[in-house]
C-alpha cells in the first residue's frame, strides 16, 4: 500500500517496478522484527550489515580474520561488528538446525 499512496505515475515508472522496492523493504523489516525473540539486528547499521553480510559471503560456515577485515571495509564498519553479527548469524543457524 506505500508503493500505491506514492506512486507518480507521471514519473514514466511502471507501478510494479517502483513497487518491487518497498515490497522488499517491508519484507526485510518484518524479518527482523520477527525473526526471534531476541532480536538479530536492531539498528538501521545492523540491520544493513545482517544483509550484506549474507551477500558477501565467499563459502559457507564462518568468516576468517582476513574475511571479517576484508567485509569490514567493503561495507564501512568496524571489524567488530562484522564480527559480532556473524556471531548473531552463526547462533540463528544452529537455533534453527535445531
């Protein structure tokens, strides 16, 4: 309903290509909030970091120190943080694994 209330159809933009946009952002949001009890990311940082760190995976299982180094500047945050929410990723795994 966001993409509707502002959608321009002046602007030349199909309503379904504008629309993709805020379908995924309310998509992503909704994880967050939902995922757990606890929650994984609760930053607009964090909740960035969460999702690029899923992208900019090389292999599965966890990161190296020069892996962490390397997305650390890749995404602009600390080394860290990367490392703390690849910690928050790896304890969803094993929850969900069971």
């Amino acid at each position: 309903m966001k993409a509707v209330r502002r959608f321009d159809p002046d602007v030349g933009v199909r309503l379904v290509s504008f629309a993709v946009h805020w379908i995924k952002s309310e998509i992503h949001e909704y994880v967050l909030r939902n995922w757990r009890i606890v929650k994984v990311a609760t930053t607009k940082a964090q909740r960035k970091l969460f999702f690029n760190l899923r992208k900019t995976r090389q292999r599965p299982g966890r990161f190296n120190h020069d892996e962490i180094e390397m997305v650390a500047r890749e995404l602009g945050v600390s080394a860290k943080d990367v490392q703390e929410m690849e910690s928050r990723s790896q304890e969803i795994i094993r929850a969900l694994a069971g």
